[in-house]
C-alpha cells in the first residue's frame, strides 16, 4: 500500500513485529555477535546483509535512513554524521583525483569552502556557475572528467532557488549525476528526484530534527542513475573493487544500491564518519512532526518578509515567496506549498546596521544554526562565510550587510512586533 508524505514522516522505515517496541530502538552498541567466523565472513565480503561495527552500519541509522529515503522517493539512502560529512561523501563516493565538478556557486558557505579548498588539496578541481547561468554558460563548465553537479535547492544563505530540471537536464546529457541538497526545503516541500535530480544530500540538523538537539546528515540515491551506460566515468563503480574481493558494485548491486553501498563500504569504513545511534534516533523524533513544523515554518517565514519588503530601513529582502522575487515564478513551479523559514535581507546601513540590529532583538537569538524551532539570526559575512572574499560573497549573493533570519515556530506577530523594536534602534 502506497501511503502519503504524512504518514511516511509518522511511521516510514520502521514497523515492528509482534511484542516489539512501538518506538524505533536505540541499538548503542559498537560491535554485534555471530556464532561463526564465516558468519561474520559474509559481511565482510558484502554476501550477506547485518551488522558487525557501528561505524559502519548500525540498525537504529538504518531505520531513520529509510524513512528518508520514503520521504524523497528514493531507493536507498545512508546516515552521516553531519550535513558537512554527507556532501562530502556524495561527492567524494564518484569524484577523486584528477576530476572536475560543476556546482552552482550559490551554496553554503561552508560547503564552498569544502570542494574549493579541501578537495582542491584532494586533486578535486571545481567549475562554479551561477544558479542564474545561461544555457551556453552552463554548457562550457563541463570537461572530459566532470563526474558530477551539485546545487542547493533553496540556497544558504542566498535563498536562489535552483531550477533542478534545466540542471539536470545538462548533467544528463554529459553523462553525469546531479546531486542536489535538499536541506532547506525538505521532502515536504520538495522531492528533487522528480525533478530529474539523482543523488539528493541533508543536513538533518536542521528541519528534519528542528530542535538543535541532534548534528547529523543524510544521503539518499533515486535508483535512477545508469552507473553502467557510463561506465567509463565512473570506474569505481563500474570495475571490480580488490578491497572486496573484487566486486563490482553497480553489478552486484545494480542501480538501486550501488552508490549508497559503495559509500558505505568504502567511504564509512574509511572515514567513519557516522552518525550516533542516539542522534539517528532524536532525528526520528523531529522526522513525526517535520510536516506539521514545515508549514509553520514557511507561514512565519512569509509573514516576516512581507514586513520586511515594507519597512524603509531595509534595503532588499530575499524570500521567493514574496511576488517581484527573483525566484517568486520558478519557486511556484519547485516549492508551490511554500519554501521554508528562513528570509535573507540587507539593512540599509551595510555590517554596521546588521550587527545593530542583531544586537536589540529580544526573541530571535545569534546562533550559527538555522530551521530550529526556535528564530535565530546571524551575519553570514562574519560567520558561517567568513572564509569567502567580498567578490565570492557577491558571487554567492551574500553581500556583507545581509542579515539571515530563520523564523522558528513561535508567533508571527510576536517575531515582528520583536523585529520592529529593533529596526527602531538603528540609526
């Protein structure tokens, strides 16, 4: 039976058996036993499913990744411990030394950072275009050893909306994979594999928990990437893996499981990058609710700025639920029942106005986090994209005097009523 979004967010990846508990279980164990070494053999040969390090694969992770991997409309999907660690695994699991990526340079700060720098250091050389590039623009990022795109559906910061289509469209056509991170948007508002995306990332710290309890990222593949129709460009999904005796995962594992098996027999076992069973198992909690949250989210999320747009002392707003937005058209088209909290918006006044501004307000606290329950703000500039010269926060869309506000689940008339007081204390 093929149940709605609601009720996967509710009950998705996990039914138990008769006499077994009603909640997902926390297994908070490193190691798991077997009566017989060639038991154990299987595992380690990829023969037979289960369990045998947490560092790898633990039962409580696997239950929440499914649940996700439901909710996106996908066929397998992994847990990481953090947003940061599930790009980079994305990434990582198809591009090596001696690759190219194209991504839209409208990203995290921090993700930025991560295939500019880290895995530049890795051999890993990147094109950046801007979510806006023409046809022609887009079409000339692309060389013999692209291996994939990646973008954000909904940008953090900038909050471009990413039209998944038209860059799916020319992955494909180049033989590559689009990876798209979904984080702001959520399966509730968006499932980019209809779209055309393949590889869809998380950081499930934010909306999927919603209650800054919990650090952790996901990954979930469509099944719908030919690994073999491409073969050539993607050998180590494609040629036999001696680490493991040889197999050849997008053989062995076909379409459906070859990436996130792969990820998680090479990457997890040599980077351990996992999450807690305890974290995977507050992230289930904020997942029942994540349906109900996100629709407050984006009612308090518009409220917010349609104040903002009319308020003199602020120079711009970005929020593509405004009508005049940039993205107002291609958000009805990607997002038709609202993108999410968080508004973007620039003082007239520039960093000194924002840091004033930030300092009077009385409910939304300065935090580094956003998609909580509860309304935070932050300067991008001065924190989370510090790393980037004005000229790369201009190309990002991030000018120095943005303020980025994530309007938690309180009262949108209390959230104005605070952003009003401390509108008035600038000068």
């Amino acid at each position: 039976m093929s149940y709605h979004l609601e009720t996967k967010c509710v009950q998705g990846g996990y039914t138990p058996g008769n006499g077994e508990p009603r909640q997902i279980p926390i297994v908070q164990s490193t190691t798991f036993k077997y009566a017989t070494s060639e038991d154990m053999g299987k595992l380690f040969d990829l023969e037979a499913s289960g369990y045998f390090y947490t560092r790898l694969q633990n039962p409580t992770n696997d239950f929440v990744a499914a649940k996700i991997a439901e909710l996106e409309g996908g066929t397998a999907a992994m847990l990481t411990s953090s947003g940061q660690a599930a790009n980079f695994f994305a990434l990582f699991n198809i591009a090596s030394c001696g690759d190219h990526i194209v991504s839209s340079s409208s990203i995290y700060g921090g993700t930025f950072n991560l295939i500019s720098v880290t895995m530049a250091k890795m051999g890993v050389d990147v094109t950046f275009v801007s979510p806006d590039a023409s046809e022609e623009e887009l079409e000339k990022a692309f060389r013999p050893n692209t291996k994939c795109v990646f973008g954000e559906t909904i940008a953090n910061p900038a909050l471009t909306v990413l039209d998944i289509e038209r860059f799916a469209a020319a992955a494909h056509a180049h033989g590559v994979p689009l990876i798209v991170d979904n984080t702001f948007a959520t399966p509730v508002n968006c499932r980019p594999f209809e779209w055309g995306a393949d590889i869809v990332t998380h950081s499930t710290t934010k909306y999927m928990d919603g209650h800054g309890a919990a650090v952790g990222g996901a990954i979930v593949d469509s099944g719908a990437f030919d690994w073999m129709a491409h073969a050539e460009k993607f050998p180590g999904l494609c040629t036999p893996d001696e680490s493991y005796h040889g197999i050849t995962y997008a053989e062995k594992f076909g379409r459906e499981g070859a990436f996130i098996t792969k990820c998680t027999a090479q990457l997890m076992r040599d980077f351990g990058s996992t999450q807690s069973p305890q974290n995977a198992f507050y992230l289930n909690l904020g997942l029942e609710s994540l349906h109900v949250r996100m629709a407050r989210h984006c009612e308090n999320g518009q409220a917010v700025a349609e104040f903002l747009a009319g308020h003199p002392k602020v120079a711009s707003v970005s929020y593509c639920g405004l009508p005049g937005d940039k993205y107002y058209d291609i958000a009805r088209k990607y997002l038709p029942n609202g993108s999410c909290g968080v508004v973007s918006f620039e003082l007239r006044g520039g960093r000194e106005a924002a840091a004033a501004f930030m300092k009077e307000l009385k409910l939304a606290a300065i935090e580094t986090h956003v998609a909580d329950a509860r309304t935070c703000c932050l300067n991008p500039a001065t924190s989370t994209h510090r790393q980037m010269t004005d000229e790369q926060l201009l190309q990002a869309g991030i000018p120095a005097g943005l303020v980025r506000m994530s309007c938690g689940l309180e009262s949108a008339r209390d959230l104005i009523a605070d952003i009003a007081q401390a509108l008035d204390a600038v000068r």
